[in-house]
C-alpha cells in the first residue's frame, strides 16, 4: 500500500507576484576591515592552485574483420645453358662465358676511318678539290691602339669565362729604341665595343705579354720590358 499525503494551498495564499524593474544600486550595509583580527590570519604565500587545462579526450575500442594473409616463395633456376653443359659446375660456367666473350670481342663492326668512301663518284684530284671547302676569313672587329704614337700589340690573352673580353699588351719591340712620347698603356677591351676599352692599365713599363688565370679570371699577369712580372 503507497503511502502519500498531499499539501493543498490556496492561490491566495502564495503571495503577490514578483514585478521586476531597473534602478539603481543601493549600499545596505558597509563593514570595514577589523585591523586587530589581522594576526589571527596567515598569508599563504607562494598560494598553489590546480588547473586542468587538457582537453577532454573519450577512447574507443573497434574490433575489425581479420586480414588473412599467406607468404609463399618461388625458387627459381637459372637457365639459358646448352643442354649438355651443368649450370652447378663453376668451371664450366665460366668456360661457356669466355667462349662467348672471345666470340663477340672478335666481331669487328668499326668503321675503317681510313678507307676511301667515295671512290666510285671520285676519280681525279680535281674533283676532290671541287668537294673540299675553300678556306675562308672576315674581318668582324677592329681594335686600332688610341695613343697617337702607334705600338706593337706584343701580347694577346682572352678571358677566360666566356671570351668576351680581350687583354692586348702593347710595346715596342725595338731592342734598346727610345720612342718620344709613347705610352706604357695596355688595355681591355670588349668584343662588342672595338671604340674605346673597357679597362686601361698603367704599368710602370711597356707589357710585352700577358695572360688572365684560367681559374680566377680577376687575376691577370703581365711582363714588362724591363723583365718584371
């Protein structure tokens, strides 16, 4: 048997509704601190509080059909021998290689460099010259010595990333033949520019030759008249 006992009350009896509004705020009550309760209190000082920062992770466990799988091997013999030679003897093996080696060492399919190839359509000395390029030459630039008194250009050397540049050494190759107002200058100059050099230098004698390292091409080493480097 439930045992239940049930509360009535009247509507009535409940009280007015809550009207809510907005105002202000108002100060009740005001305590101030007490200075003489301060030596009852202890500061914690360092205060240690524990904060779980991790983030909330659920694990789950997942039962998969099983994978059957199966290794299987394969043996595999050479083959590719006559039918009467062993593949396991070793020396026979090796005999059969040489002899295969010999075979095609000695096929000679190179061509003979020396051998007239064109002997059916030639027949006379004459026509060889008619097939033979006539050598040729053309002037492309021109490179004149600026100075009013003309040198010898006693030295070439070109650069030697590219050969876009061309050092010329200039000097008069007349032992022991003093020329009035020549210049010791030598210079630089770019292929593509025969109008004026690129660079000058001034040694303190006519450069008879000149040559640029082939490893560094800032480096460039002349000798002078005099037998100076």
């Amino acid at each position: 048997m439930e045992i239940v006992y049930v509360y009535t009350k009247k509507r009535s009896e409940f009280g007015r509704q809550c009207n809510f509004s907005d105002r202000p705020a108002e100060l009740h009550v005001d305590i101030l601190p007490d200075p003489s309760l301060a030596p009852n209190f202890t500061v914690r000082d360092p205060c240690n509080v524990t904060v779980q920062c991790a983030k909330e992770m659920s694990e789950h466990e997942v039962n998969t059909e099983s994978f059957e799988s199966e290794s299987r091997g394969i043996n595999h013999v050479e083959g590719g021998w006559p039918k009467d030679l062993n593949p396991d003897d070793m020396e026979a093996t090796i005999r059969y290689r040489k002899k295969l080696m010999e075979h095609c060492i000695r096929q000679n399919n190179a061509t003979n460099i020396y051998q007239d190839f064109l002997e059916d359509e030639v027949e006379d000395e004459e026509d060889w010259r008619e097939l033979e390029e006539k050598p040729s030459a053309r002037t492309i630039n021109v490179f004149r010595d600026p100075n009013e008194v003309k040198r010898t250009a006693s030295g070439l050397s070109w650069h030697p990333d590219g050969n876009h540049k061309l050092a010329v050494a200039y000097s008069s190759l007349q032992f022991h033949k003093e020329i009035k107002d020549m210049s010791f200058d030598s210079f630089i100059w770019d292929i593509e520019n025969p109008n004026k050099p690129e660079m000058t230098l001034k040694p303190i004698c006519p450069l008879v030759c000149l040559e640029y390292n082939p490893k560094d091409s800032h480096i460039l080493v002349g000798g002078s008249y005099n037998g100076q480097i």
